[in-house]
C-alpha cells in the first residue's frame, strides 16, 4: 500500500510514548534512566521484603528490575535510530514534504488514543497472567488471602511489565509497518542500493531490543518458577519480534527483485537486437564492442542483492540471535549444578 500526497493527515496530534517521557534530553540520560529505574525498582522490593538476602535469594526481583530499566531506554534509542533511518530515506521518496513531515511525526510517538489502548491491553494481559500463576497450585481467593508484601509488589510490577511490553512491541509493529509501506514510494537504483539498506537498520535494531528482553527471562529459571512465569512473557516478545523483523523487508525485497527482472529482460532485449543481424559475431569488431558493456551491466545487476543487508547488520543480528539460547541453556545448567550441590 503507497502512501498519497493527496491523503491529507486527519489522526489526532502525535504524543511521544509515555516510557520515553521517563528518558531526560541530556547526555547519557538513557544510562541515567536505566539506572534510576533499577535502583527505585530494586528498592520497592527491599522494603517489600525486608531483607536484603531474601531479594538476592529469589531470581524475580532481579529480573523485573532488568527488564524494566532496560525496556524503557532501549525504546527509546530505537525510536531514534528509526527516525534517523527515515531521513535518510526521506531523499528518496516519491512524496510531498508535508507527508514526509506527517510520516516522521507518526514514527516518533502515537495519538493518546493508542497508548490508552495499549495501556488497556497491558492491563488486561497482567491480569490473566496474574490469574494463571496465583491459580498455579490453590485456588485464587486462597492465593489473594496468602500474599505477603513481597509477592503483592510481584503482582503490581507485572502489571506494569505488560504495559511496557504492549505499548512498545504495538509501537514497533506500527513503525515497520511505515517502513514497509515506504517501499512503494522509494526510488530504486539497483546500481547504487545503500540507501535501501535503511530497512534493515530499521528491522536488525527493532528486532535487538526484543532480543534483549528475551535473553533475560532465562533470569527466572535460577528459582522454582513455574513455565507459567516464563512462557506468556516470552511468546509475548517472540512471535512479535519475528513480525517485526519481517515486514519492513519484505516488501523492499518484492521490489528489488522485480526491477531485476524487468531490467534483465530490457537488457536482453538490447542484446537480443544488437545480436540478431550478426550471423559471425567473432568477425564484428563493432558488435562485440556494443556488446561488451551490455554483459558486464547484465551482470552488475545480477550481482545486486535482493535483500537490502549492508554486513554488519547483518553479523550484528547473527550475533544476537545466538544469546538467547545461550542464556536459556546457561540458565539450565546453572540449575541442574544448584540442585546437584544440594543433594
């Protein structure tokens, strides 16, 4: 689906996310988020506890104090690091500067209503994974009456994990689907494709934040965690993240590759004519010399990658791909040498 000049914006005003109103517009204020947000998070559950060791016993406090302090500035760089993609590709597209102006504002926030929205999903899915893991082994009155403050503060804070989860991976979703329409709307030079190659910037980096978050659940296989804990949150991030690194890519993909075909045939054709009055090519000097260039543009375009990858993007992305089942199989084994150890 292209974008139209002639579609004039009718969305209510665009608002930044509200986990990046948390990140301060100085230098290194997502270190700083990141910081302040673990150090507060870590202190709600050493007053909920009242212990020190009893935080440092359990893999729980621990995880969400991650996961939150590290899902709210990472976001935050992604949302940067896609509107820089989008400048780059700005140049390029077939589009008024006022629906240039429009796009870059949807990539940089959403309307109210939307975050309102993902706000009430969050909700609604902290609830139902709430209900299953206090209905894991009694019945949830008896779990509710059973909560001391420790346990009380996990429920709440896994309200606000699925909040953030929500409205970040609804986010990204809603970014690379821009991108994805944007691939109708770019002009494609197969000799010179650097510029393409912001669609994947723009889907390695949005995929690497959800990389992220899955390499710290393993943090919850350390207790005597049910998969309940676990599996939600992670299909949660992992079928997303899948989504979300196909569709900007996609689409430019289904582009390049069908302006190869089109320029090999034209470049076919030519040779095809140049070729077709030649009964003894061997013997025309001024044939071969038309010829010449037309093979080593034919195979130019050949040569053309139909997945916009620059390398190292891409080795990047191998990389990152390997550390959740890394982190997941050192989870296991730290486990199975805790329970040796104790019997």
């Amino acid at each position: 689906m292209r974008f139209k000049d002639s579609e004039k914006s009718k969305s209510m005003p665009i608002y930044p996310l509200w986990p990046h109103r948390l990140v301060p517009d100085v230098a290194y204020g997502r270190w700083f988020t990141f910081i302040a947000l673990f150090a507060i998070l870590f202190l709600l559950f050493y007053l909920a506890a009242g212990s020190l060791n009893r935080i440092l016993d359990e893999p729980i406090p621990l995880f969400f104090c991650f996961i939150i302090a590290y899902i709210v500035p990472a976001s935050h760089y992604i949302c940067h690091q896609n509107l820089a993609a989008f400048d780059s590709l700005a140049p390029g597209l077939s589009l008024s500067v006022s629906a240039i102006a429009d796009i870059r504002s949807s990539l940089a926030g959403t309307t109210a209503r939307t975050q309102l929205v993902s706000l009430v999903i969050g909700l609604v899915a902290g609830c139902g994974h709430n209900y299953l893991l206090l209905t894991a082994q009694r019945e949830f009155t008896h779990s509710l009456q059973q909560l001391d403050p420790l346990n009380a503060s996990y429920t709440l804070v896994t309200f606000v994990t699925w909040c953030l989860l929500t409205i970040v991976v609804g986010f990204l979703a809603a970014n690379v689907s821009v991108f994805a329409r944007l691939a109708a709307n770019i002009e494609i030079d197969l000799l010179n494709t650097t510029n393409l190659r912001e669609f994947s910037r723009v889907a390695v980096y949005s995929t690497l934040l959800l990389v992220g978050t899955l390499a710290s659940y393993p943090m919850l296989m350390a207790g005597e965690n049910s998969y309940l804990t676990i599996v939600p949150g992670a299909l949660a991030t992992l079928i997303p993240m899948v989504f979300i690194f196909l569709v900007p890519l996609l689409p430019i993909r289904k582009r390049i590759k069908a302006r190869k075909i089109l320029e090999l045939e034209a470049v076919q054709e030519r040779i095809n004519q140049v070729t077709q009055a030649q009964s003894n090519l061997l013997e025309s000097t001024e044939t071969l010399s038309q010829l010449q260039p037309l093979f080593e543009y034919r195979r130019e375009v050949q040569r053309v990658a139909e997945w916009p990858f620059d390398s190292p993007a891409f080795y990047r992305l191998l990389f990152y791909l390997f550390i959740p089942p890394l982190t997941w199989v050192g989870a296991a084994l730290i486990e199975r040498l805790v329970d040796t150890v104790n019997f």
